[in-house]
C-alpha cells in the first residue's frame, strides 16, 4: 500500500511560478522512478517529468524542457517539481507518479490543479 499526497498547486499569471510537492508513505520500498503527468480536459494524460530514483537520472517532455526541473528528497520520500514561466497551455491537473520494480501498475496520487492566466 502506497499513499501520495501532493500539495503546491493553485493559480499564477504567466510568467510566474509555481512548485509542487508529492510526498510517498507506505510500502515505498524498491521505487522505480517518480515523476509527474497532467491533463487537461478531453486529452490524454500525458508526461511531464520523471526521476530515476536509482540514479537520480530525469527526464522530461519537450514542452517542458528548459522550465520546469524534478527533484527529490530522499530523506523525505518526496518528489518536487519546479515550474517556473509557466505559460497558460500548461494549465491541467497535475498527477504525482510512482512505480514499483516488478510491478505492472503504478501508484498516482489525487491530482492538483495548476492554472495559469494569460
């Protein structure tokens, strides 16, 4: 059983910046990778950014290179990510990701919403 609790969204103009936070309690042994998703209403869910938690490797979507940076704590079990000009198309839910060696399904957590005004 793992549990994640994300905190750090709200609305921001553009240009501005937010950092969202996502916190792993429970059988968080063997972590994978930890990342983030987002979407927007009638889209996919799609990646953002992920973390390697092995090697603290990142890798991040195109859209985003270059704005936004992942990171963690690990003393904390807590993954970051920092979005800074935001732009109004990054606008969605923002979904914490978490997955598991050796295990199909992954775990996400509730979802923030980012807004960013034009």
């Amino acid at each position: 059983q793992v549990q994640l609790v994300e905190s750090g969204g709200g609305l921001v103009q553009a240009g501005g910046s937010l950092r969202l936070s996502c916190a792993a309690s429970g059988r968080t042994f063997s972590i994978s990778t930890m990342g983030w998703f987002r979407q927007t209403p009638g889209k996919e869910r799609e990646f953002v950014a992920r973390i390697r938690w092995s090697s603290d490797n990142t890798d991040y979507a195109d859209s985003v290179k270059g704005r936004f940076t992942i990171s963690r704590d690990n003393a904390k079990n807590t993954v970051y990510l920092q979005m800074n000009s935001l732009k109004p198309e990054d606008t969605a839910v923002y979904y914490c990701n978490l997955a598991i060696y050796n295990k199909a399904s992954p775990y996400w957590g509730q979802g923030t919403q980012v807004t960013v005004s034009s």
